[in-house]
C-alpha cells in the first residue's frame, strides 16, 4: 500500500499493540518520511514501528520528516518500509552517512551563555546602585567583591566564543571582530579586579558583563540565521538507495549500493527510487524523470529502454542492467555539479565581514595611542590603562556586531508572517543586489490539473474515490483538480501497474486509466460500467499570485526568464500567458546552471526560482534563490528563501523588503561610525571612564536595534 493523499494518522488509525520500553537499541536506520503532517503521524508512526519485533525504539522528527530507528536484533530497513506503507505512509531508506550531524550543540551553547550573562547582569547591576548611590569605605569594597565573584566566573564562561574566535584569528596572523572584543573583556575585568583587591574606588565588571550579554543577543541571533542553511548536495546524496536488490544467477539478494559492478541486474520495485544509469531488460512501467529534466509527465518504459540514477519507478517492477555505477551515475554527477555551485555561492563575504577587516586594526591603534600618550604625559599606569580601556569598550564593535543580524532577524519575522522562510543569513543582502529572476516551471509557475468540465457530476464524485489515495502524478493531479466533489462510495479499489485503476460502484465496474487500457485513443480516460470512456484532458495552470508575481517583478525593473524542461509547446504557452519574452525549454539540470552561470558571467545578479531536484544545481549557483514548501527536500536546502504558501502573492514584496534590509544594514553602519566619530575623542581625551563607555556602548546598541524594528512598518 502506498502513502495516502490525506494523512493517514489524521483521519485515525487503529490503535497498536502497548508501546515497549523505549531504549536506543543497538544500532540505528534513518528512514525519510515524505507524508508525515502532523502530531498524529508522528504517533501513529512510532507506535507502527515499535510493534515490530527487534525494534527497541523509533523517534520521529516532523521538521525533517524522518524517523530514526534503534534495534536490538537485525530488522532490515526494508521489513520497516513495508509496516510503514502497510499503516499508511511512505517511507524510504536514507544514508546518514551523506547527510551529516544534525545536533546543533553551538547554538544550545550560545543560549546557555546568554541565559547566564544575563542573570550575573542583572545581579551585578543591583549589587551597582549600592556603589552609585554613595557607599563607602568597607560596604563600597565588599560589593565590589560580591561583583567580582559574580562576574568573573561568568564572564569566563560566557565570552568564551570570544576568546575562542579571537585566540584563533591571531593564530592565523590576522585580526576580526572578537580580537579587539576580548581584549576589552579582558582589560576590563582585569582593571576591575586590581581595583577590588587594592580597595579602589572604581570597578567596572558591571561594563564588562553588560558587553558580553549585549554581542552574545548578536552572535546568536546570527547563528540562528545561518543554522537554517543546510547543504544540498548532502541532501541529494542521501537520496541514492544505500542498498540495492541484486540478481546473480537467478537468487534475489539486498546488497549495498557501493558493492554493485557494471553489468550486474539491479530489480527496482514500483515506487522505488532507480539506482544506476542502465537498460531495461525486463518489465514495463512509468518512469518520473522529473529529479532529471523537470518534466512533470511519467514517460512509459519498457525492455531495452533505457533509464538514469535518480528516476522514479511509478507503476510496475523492473529489471535493469546497470551500465553506469558508483560516481559515474547521473545522480552522482548532479551531486558533483550542486557541491561546485554552492562553493562559489558561499565565496560572497557579508557586510559585517567585510566591515570587520576594516575596523578591528583601527580599534586597536586607537587603544594603543590612547596607552602610550597618556603614559607619556602622566606616566600614570593606572590612569593610562583605564583610558585605553574606556576606548576599547567605547570602540567595542557591539552595534556594529548587532547591526546585521538585528535587521536580518526582524527582517525575516515579517516575511515568514507573511509566508516566507529566510533560511540563510547572507540571504537579504544578496537578494537586496538581484536584477534577474529565472523561474522554473512546473510546480513553480504551474501545477498539474485535471479539466472536468466534460465530466457529469456522478463521474466526477467517482474519479475522486479512484484518485483520492493514489499516489501516480496523474492520479494526483485529477484529485486536485477534483478536491471539492464528495467521493462515491467504492469497493475493491485495486492498481493495475502500467494500466490505471479500478473499482466497483453500484455494482458496476469502474476504471480509470490510459485509453489502450480502456480501448480508447490516446491520454487519461474513465469508464462507468458499459457507458462509453470519457477524457479527461490534463493540463498545466497557473499557480496562485503566478501573474502578479511576475507582472510585479517586472514592473519594479527585475528581468524575468522562465527556464523548463518541458517541450517547447507548453513552456511557450505559459510564457505568453505571463508576458515572459526570455524562456527556454526542454532544459537538463546541467543547462540550467549553464543558464544562470552565462547571465552571471554577463553581470547580472540572478534569483532561481524553483522546485525540482533537477533545479538544485540551478538554485545553488543562482545569486539567490526561492523553492516552495513542497520542493524536493534537496532543493529546499539549496534555497535561501522558502514559500510556506500555495500562492505565489507572498513573494511580489520580498526585493523590496531585501533592499529596505540592505538599507537599514547601512544605516546602523553609520550610526556606529558616527558615535564613534563623537565618542572616541571624548575617551582618547580621559573624560570617558570604563563604566561610561559601557554606558555609551550600550546606548548605540539599543539605538541600531530600535532602527532595525523600523523594518516592521513600510518599506
């Protein structure tokens, strides 16, 4: 049984056998989950696997639709699928090996560091309002000591991937943003110790905690933004079938991918992903190439045709002679094109980069300046160093650190309120710079539909029940095209593999299928009984928001082209409907990237639109790009954009809002110069303590985050 239309756990399954105790087991398959929607699924699911034998747990992530499987005895990944698509869903065998860790043990760390700055901060700041109101003498040096306990072990603690990132840098011989970070750190926390334990009248761990919370809310809001960015190629590779149904000799054996050799008979089950590039020597079927050129049609194939990795095995088994196996498939190849186009992607260097390799040297001439004049006019140590302190704090690169991803991160909350998914935190910026969009087509620009306009209400009510749980894109599309009709009420529902559907209604049989099956003319017909085949016509029609999104783009100056790989006719035909002059059809992966890497070499800054696995490499050497929810899971990564919606109408304001972004970025820029234009004398000239530059410091922060929230209204 194939995965349901609608979500099986939704409409309710029956309830299984008491869940067993739950351990990790001895070892672990990773299965993808493609139909899971919801809470109920992740339920139904878990329960379905931890009823088999062996099996000692089963743990389902929703977000990446997978499930991970522990065992305590050998339980084939295959006798899982088969329970899985026995309760409902479809399942299929990932190698976890190409998809990488997924634990994100950085970013929990970053929280952790943030939650206890900020607590020791509040405490320290408490424990200040007794010093600031006027204590003395023994009181005045004993909240100094309470504050260094406090501060110290938090500091230590927190500025850590400070100290980290800086420590490196200067083992590489170059500077950036933490170097000058934790030296103030550090010089204010030491200054503030030598003052605790000499009875000084001044301490600043309070300017020192105060900064590590404030470039902590920066650098995790940053890696949040750039945690969502995943790599494509890992995605596409764990697609390859890790184990493969080889015969030899007449004896059907499971096998893993990397032990098959060029002429050996690789079966491929209906439904199943094929494996090599090789021939058909026996079966017939419907073969989905559209992982390959896009094409939204299943093609017939046949013995002695011939068949590529990647490809989808849609109705019936298949014998195949591998020609190709290994690196040489053409799967293999797309993952080798996907990983050089994402390399020369990630070469953009971001705004704060490239501020930081400009600032972090200044900051620390003016700091030495600041040290040996003041030593040479006063020969005060003490007073010299809490002078270069008070510019290290005053010229700390906190609004600038927080002036990107502060913009990104409200930025982003208003496109995904309004449908959009910012997935990687380059993403604004690059697309603030496009002036080309390139679109692909179906499932893009277009959806597969049904016409059943020629069909009477009683045949449209029963090619709803036929289509409503299968899983063949035709099938799919009819029952799209057929979501608001009532389903009559069937029985005997059975496939016929290369043929269609049937069923029994009122007693009469019904079937729904290719017209040499129903011994009519060519396409998609139903039959009711005796009455003669009616056809249904398939089509492709325009996505919700298609024409606006296009006509709006246009309007604003951006060149749009429409790059497909269906025949010339179709892709045409929609590109006159959208008034798109610039299109090509019949496109394989490799062209497509062609595509956008000649607009690319002739100066513009290209955007992808699209969905397929044949538009990853596309959407990984465009300068920025866009998939919708029910992309490829591969696809989904290589994008920085994704639509949440059905409709297209989310995306008509997303270059304005980029640019608005860009434009904020460079404000908050000059207002952290500006303020370092005003206050920087004012430190260099001694009238700045510590205390005051952490003030300072603090306020532009406060005022590039308040500039940054302007992005919520109009842009």
């Amino acid at each position: 049984m194939s995965n349901t239309a609608a979500c099986p756990a939704c409409i309710g399954l029956p309830e299984g056998p008491l869940e067993k105790a739950a351990s990790n087991g001895t070892t672990q398959v990773v299965l993808s989950l493609p139909g899971i929607h919801c809470v109920a699924c992740i339920n139904a699911v878990e329960r379905a696997l931890r009823a088999m034998e062996g099996v000692a747990n089963a743990r389902v992530n929703l977000s990446m639709k997978r499930v991970t499987v522990g065992t305590n005895q050998p339980v084939s990944p295959e006798a899982m699928i088969d329970t899985l698509e026995l309760a409902g869903f479809e399942a299929r065998l990932l190698d976890t090996s190409l998809l990488g860790a997924e634990t994100d043990a950085y970013g929990r760390g970053l929280m952790t560091r943030l939650a206890v700055s900020g607590f020791a901060n509040m405490n320290i700041m408490l424990l200040s309002v007794a010093v600031w109101s006027g204590a003395v003498g023994a009181t005045m040096h004993m909240f100094h000591w309470i504050t260094a306990c406090i501060a110290i072990p938090a500091l230590l603690y927190s500025a850590q991937p400070f100290f980290d990132s800086g420590w490196r840098s200067l083992k590489a011989g170059r500077l950036n943003m933490d170097v000058p970070i934790s030296l103030a750190i550090l010089l204010a926390s030491g200054i503030s110790l030598y003052e605790t334990l000499y009875s000084g009248r001044h301490s600043y761990f309070d300017a020192a905690v105060t900064l590590t919370f404030f470039l902590l809310i920066g650098r995790y809001l940053d890696h949040r933004s750039r945690k969502a960015a995943a790599s494509a190629a890992a995605q596409l590779s764990a697609l390859e079938a890790p184990r493969v149904m080889r015969l030899r000799d007449g004896v059907r054996q499971m096998v893993d991918f990397g032990d098959l050799g060029v002429g050996d008979l690789v079966q491929v089950l209906p439904g199943g992903r094929i494996p090599v590039d090789g021939t058909i020597t026996d079966g017939e079927s419907q073969i989905d190439r559209s992982l390959l050129t896009g094409e939204s049609r299943p093609i017939p194939a046949k013995a002695g045709a011939s068949v590529t990795a990647g490809e989808v095995n849609m109705t019936g088994p298949l014998t195949i002679r591998a020609a190709t196996v290994g690196s040489d498939t053409t799967l293999r190849k797309m993952v080798t094109m996907v990983d050089q186009a994402e390399a020369v992607r990630n070469k953009y260097t971001a705004a704060a980069d490239r501020a930081a390799a400009i600032y972090a040297p200044v900051v620390h001439l003016l700091a030495l300046v600041a040290f040996v004049g003041w030593m040479l006019y006063s020969g005060d140590l003490r007073l010299s160093l809490n002078i270069a302190v008070a510019v290290l704090i005053i010229t700390c690169p906190c609004a600038m650190g927080l002036a990107v991803p502060a913009v990104s991160t409200t930025a982003a909350g208003r496109l995904f309120r309004a449908g959009l998914l910012v997935k990687d935190g380059t993403a604004l910026e690059r697309l603030a710079e496009v002036d080309t969009v390139v679109f692909d087509k179906t499932g893009t620009l277009t959806m597969p539909a049904a016409a059943r306009d020629a069909l009477d209400a009683e045949t449209q009510s029963v090619a709803r029940a036929l289509t409503q749980n299968a899983t063949h894109p035709v099938s799919q599309a009819i029952a799209a095209s057929l979501h608001e009709i009532t389903p009559a009420p069937i029985t005997a529902q059975q496939e016929h593999p290369g043929k269609g559907l049937s069923a029994i209604y009122k007693g009469r049989d019904v079937r729904l299928g290719s017209g040499a099956w129903l011994g009519a003319g060519r396409g998609t017909y139903i039959q009711i009984g005796d009455c003669k085949p009616q056809k249904i016509t398939l089509r492709s029609e325009l996505r919700e928001g298609a024409a606006d999104l296009v006509r709006g783009w246009q309007q604003i100056g951006l060149a749009v082209h429409l790059v497909s790989g269906d025949d010339a006719d179709e892709t045409g035909t929609i590109a006159a409907q959208l008034g798109i002059s610039e299109w090509t059809a019949e496109a394989a992966p490799e062209d497509k990237i062609a595509y956008i890497n000649a607009l690319t070499q002739a100066g513009a800054h290209v955007l992808m639109v699209g969905d397929g696995l044949n538009d990853t490499g596309a959407l990984a050497a465009a300068h920025a790009s866009v998939s919708p929810a029910t992309a490829a899971d591969a696809s989904r990564a290589a994008s920085d954009i994704v639509l949440l919606n059905d409709s297209l109408a989310p995306l008509i304001e997303l270059p304005a809002v980029a640019r608005a972004a860009k434009a904020r970025i460079m404000e908050n820029f000059t207002i952290s110069t500006m303020y370092n234009v005003v206050a920087v004398p004012i430190a260099l000239a001694g009238f700045a303590t510590p205390l005051i530059a952490s003030i300072a410091m603090s306020a532009s922060s406060i005022t590039v985050l308040l500039n940054a929230l302007r992005l919520k209204g109009r842009v």
